[in-house]
C-alpha cells in the first residue's frame, strides 16, 4: 500500500512538473492537428471522396488511419525526449533522486506519466475523429455521417495503437533517460522508422521490427467488435519488448550513478 | 563525544582506473557545521554524492544517523537536505510551484512551503519565474527545497559558488542561523578557506581522495606553524629554489614571498640559500599562519 502511495505522490510531482510546458499543449494539440486537416477536408471535399466508395465513417477513418501511423512515432519521440529532457537541462536528476522515495518510484512515476500521455493523446485523437463526423454531419447532412457507426471499436483501435506503441516507445524512453544528448534518441528513432519502411518491402522478418508493430496492428475500422481481438501477434510483441526494456531501465534505475 | 550523525569507514571510490576516493574516514559530529575543505577535484563531490546515495557506496562504508543507506534509504533521505553544486531548479516555474513539485514528492503540508520561503527569505519572489531568479535566489530556493522535510542534516556543496559578496554574507547567515536557532547539523564543502574559517566548527581536508586533517578548526590553528613573507628583488628565481627545498609557496608577487615555515630557524636556511644565489633580501617577517597557509602546507598544491 505504503508503494502506491508513494507512486501517487511521484506521479502528481511529475504531472506538476509540466505545467506551462511545450509537452502539455503538444499533448493537447497534436492529436488535434489530424482531425482538424480531415475536418477541413470533409467539409470542402466530402461529396467527391464519398462518391468513390465506402461509407462517410469508414472513409474518415481510412483519412485518418494513414497519417497517423505515419506521425505518432514522432510524437512518442518528442514526449519520451521532453520527459527526460526536463531533468538534465534543469540539472535535476540529482534533485528528484535525493528526495526519500525509492529509486524505482522515481523511475515508474516517470514511465507511467510518460504512457498515460501517449493514451490520453490516443484517446483524444479518437474523441477528436467523431467531433469530426458528428461536425460534418451538422453543415451536411446527406454524406452520411449521421448513420450508426460502433465508436468502441474506434477506441478498442485507438487502444491497440497504445499498446503496439510501447514497445518502441520503451526504447525512446530508455534512451532519452540514459543520454542528455538530444540527437541521439530522434536519430535511432528516425532510424526505426525508416528501416521498418525498408524492411517491410519484402523481409520475411519485417513483422519482428519494433517500429512497425503499431502499423502491423492496425487496418481497417471496419467490421464487428470481435476484429479487435484478431491479429495480436505485433501487440504481443509490444508488450513482451515493453517488459524487456522497462526491466532493462529499472535496473539502471537502481545502480546508475546520478550526476 | 556527541552522537555522530556520519560516519565513512575507509570509503574507497573508482570511476573506471581512477581512485577518486582513498580510504575516507568522516566523522560528523551532531550540531557541528562540518567544512569539508580541499582544492578542486580533491573528491570533495564524489563524497557529497556517495553521502546522499547518488553514488552507491560498498555495504558497511557509510552510515547517517547510524544507519545503512542498504536497509534505510527512505529513512535517510527523510531526515537529509541537500544543494549539490549547481541549483537543481526548474527554470519555467516559480519558485512556489518548484518547491510544490518537491512537496509532492516528500508529502508534506501545503503550509511548509510558505515556512520554507520564509526561512530563506524568498517570500516576495516566490511568485517570480525561477528563469528570473539571481543565482544568489537560485540558491536560495535550491536550500528551501532541501528544508522541507524539516531535515537534521543539511549537506551543502559549494553554497557560495558563483554568488556576490551580498549573496555569500546571505547565505553564511542563512546557514549559521540553520544551525544555531533550527538546530541542523550542517556538513559544507568548499574551497574557499575565508568561507569555512567563519562557519566551520569542525573540519577535514581532502585532497587526492584523502582526509589530510580531520577535528575542530582550533585544532588546525593550535599547529606551531609560522608563515614566513620574503620581501626580495627576484621573485620568480627565489620561487624556484624555495621549491628545490620542498617549501610551498602560498603567495607570490612582484615583491615578495610568502610560505609555510615549522620553526624560525628555516629563517636563517632559506635566507642564506637566497643570499647564496645572488639574490637581495630586503625583509624576513614571520607570522601565525593562516588558514590558506595551512591549507596549502597540507594538501601542497599550488606550486605542483
């Protein structure tokens, strides 16, 4: 009991910590940015993108799909950089870890902060898409927004894309811990990216590569709730890559020397 | 003997191939303030650092409050406020909110903040951006945090690096009221010899990774040495062979020499090793020394 109380009181410092900072309004408006294109899109373009095919919800969700597979790793790199970034440039690593809480306290109050950003982004984005047709529907009724669509399959999507997402989200975060060095955490994370783009042309083992587990989990929005429980091979590889890395840095956490 | 609030028993430290600790034995009496003295890169931060558990020392090398950090690291820290070299603040809050963010973490009540900002005399800049702070404020505020678990211990390195005369009589105020009305033990490195000769009440010398003295700063002056100053017409030349007989130059300038001496008759030694180089000696005046000419007979480092 003692330990979750002090795991409050390490998350609440670090909440805290991020007020007025450019992490909490990116958090905020990210996930925002998206939408907003898809907003503008549906409401100038909405009749000649649905007379192709599809349903109004099936196609916003294929108009949003797509660039955010591609951007989110970029937003999971700044967010594991900024969380980490604060410490060194503020010169206080060597603060939070002389205050009486045990070391691994420190080190999950940051990691869970850190996640509960990414889902809260997530979560938002997902809020965000169905403000958009809802929106839409309201200046025009007749592309179709106004039919049936199961927003919990939306969100169970959302939520997959979280948890496909920790794996390589584990290494940024390692990485933006271990070094001050900003460069170096973007750099591998770029790296990432690209090679799974490489990779996944035609490697037979593409689906193993840690940047792509969030793209291999996702597909179409369609279909019965029952979709979200197929395909969990690269979730479970998240997961399994998530436990290692986070090992790996509470580990680190409890020896390293804290300059 | 008063309770000792730390004790190092023959604390050794590495990075990699370099010692940087030898055999480091602290004794830290209850109620003192501890100057922990010695010439950069002497280890004076690497021992701060191994006392507050950054550093992980060897089991059985470092107690506080005569526990082991092993099984007591929560109970430690509790009961120690620490400013390590440069402030530890965050610049994009005030100064109220980053004392908020330690209050989170230590759970303490909301109204010890203002107590903290009271003690150190922040009240009115409480509500300023720390990025506005004046390093001398920086300080400040890097102490009040360190007091909000109303710690027994205060271990401050180097509290006067970088600040103005006004901010070094501040915070030496500050510090001495610490421990004369809150009753902290104050363990306080430096290099600045004035600095611990007007706070300390005990101290130690490192240098090299090892204590070079150790007790009560009377203790240091209660040492028969003399310092000798040499008013002469070739400074540079006497310097050289002064050093040839091992003596320690602690300041030098266009007219003259001074040095640590042990008795009068190296008077007559180094007068005649000048005389018989050629050089004209105008005065030989001795005096008790300092504690700059016995910091530097102790750990010999300016001339090397």
């Amino acid at each position: 009991m003692n330990t979750v109380i002090a795991l409050k009181r390490g998350i609440s410092a670090e909440i805290f910590k991020f007020r007025s900072t450019f992490v909490f309004w990116l958090i905020l408006l990210a996930p925002a940015f998206i939408p907003t294109i898809n907003l503008i899109v549906f409401l100038r373009r909405g009749e000649a993108i649905l007379a192709r095919s599809g349903t109004a919800w099936g196609n916003l969700m294929q108009f949003s799909n797509g660039p955010s597979n591609f951007l989110f790793p970029f937003f999971v790199f700044i967010v594991a950089l900024y969380v980490n970034n604060i410490e060194w440039s503020s010169n206080t690593w060597k603060l939070i870890y002389t205050q009486p809480l045990h070391r691994l306290n420190i080190f999950f109050s940051k990691l869970l902060v850190f996640f509960g950003m990414l889902f809260f982004s997530l979560m938002l984005y997902g809020a965000l898409i169905i403000a958009v047709g809802k929106i839409v529907n309201l200046a025009n009724p007749t592309l179709g927004f106004g039919e049936s669509f199961d927003f919990v399959i939306l969100f169970g999507r959302c939520f997959r894309m979280f948890l496909a997402t920790l794996g390589f989200a584990s290494i940024q975060f390692y990485i933006s811990q271990r070094s001050k060095n900003l460069i170096l955490p973007l750099g591998i994370g770029i790296g990432g990216i690209i090679s799974f783009m490489i990779v996944v042309q035609g490697w037979e083992y593409a689906a193993y590569h840690p940047y792509g587990y969030h793209i291999l989990a996702g597909g179409l929005y369609e279909g019965a709730r029952t979709i979200l429980l197929e395909n969990m091979q690269p979730i479970y590889l998240s997961l399994g890559l998530m436990i290692v890395m986070v090992g790996i840095g509470a580990y680190d956490a409890l020896r390293k020397r804290i300059i | 003997m008063s309770n000792l609030i730390i004790e190092t028993h023959n604390l050794d430290f590495s990075f990699k191939e370099f010692k940087a600790l030898s055999q480091v034995n602290l004794q830290v009496p209850e109620g003192s303030i501890f100057g922990f003295l010695g010439p950069n890169g002497a280890g004076k931060t690497t021992t701060i650092r191994i006392l507050l558990d950054l550093f992980h020392a060897k089991p059985g090398e470092i107690k506080l409050f005569g526990k082991s950090y092993e099984e007591n690291r929560k109970e430690i820290l509790q009961k120690v406020g620490a400013l390590i070299e440069n402030p530890s603040i965050y610049k994009h809050l005030t100064g109220r909110q980053n004392l908020e963010v330690i209050r989170r973490m230590v759970d303490v009540p909301k109204a010890r903040v203002e107590e903290v900002l009271k003690i150190v005399r922040l009240v009115d800049n409480a509500d300023k951006k720390a990025k506005n702070y004046s390093l001398g404020m920086c300080q400040r505020l890097g102490l009040a945090a360190a007091l909000l678990t109303d710690p027994d211990l205060l271990i401050l390195d180097e509290p006067t690096n970088g600040l103005d005369p006004s901010g070094i009589i501040e915070m030496r105020e500050l510090i001495i009221r610490l421990n004369k009305e809150h009753g902290k033990t104050i363990f306080l490195s430096s290099h600045i010899l004035t600095e611990i000769e007007k706070l300390a009440t005990d101290v130690a010398i490192i240098d090299h990774g090892q204590i070079m003295y150790q007790g009560k700063l009377e203790g240091l002056h209660s040492s028969e040495l003399l310092e000798l100053k040499i008013e002469l017409n070739q400074v540079d030349a006497a310097a050289n062979i002064l050093k040839g007989l091992n003596y320690t130059i602690s300041e030098q300038n266009g007219r003259s020499i001074s040095l640590p001496i042990e008795t009068k008759v190296e008077v007559a030694k180094i007068n005649k090793a000048l005389v018989d180089a050629d050089i004209e000696v105008y005065g030989l005046k001795t005096s008790a020394e300092t504690l700059e000419s016995i910091f530097l007979n102790i750990t010999k480092k300016l001339d090397q």
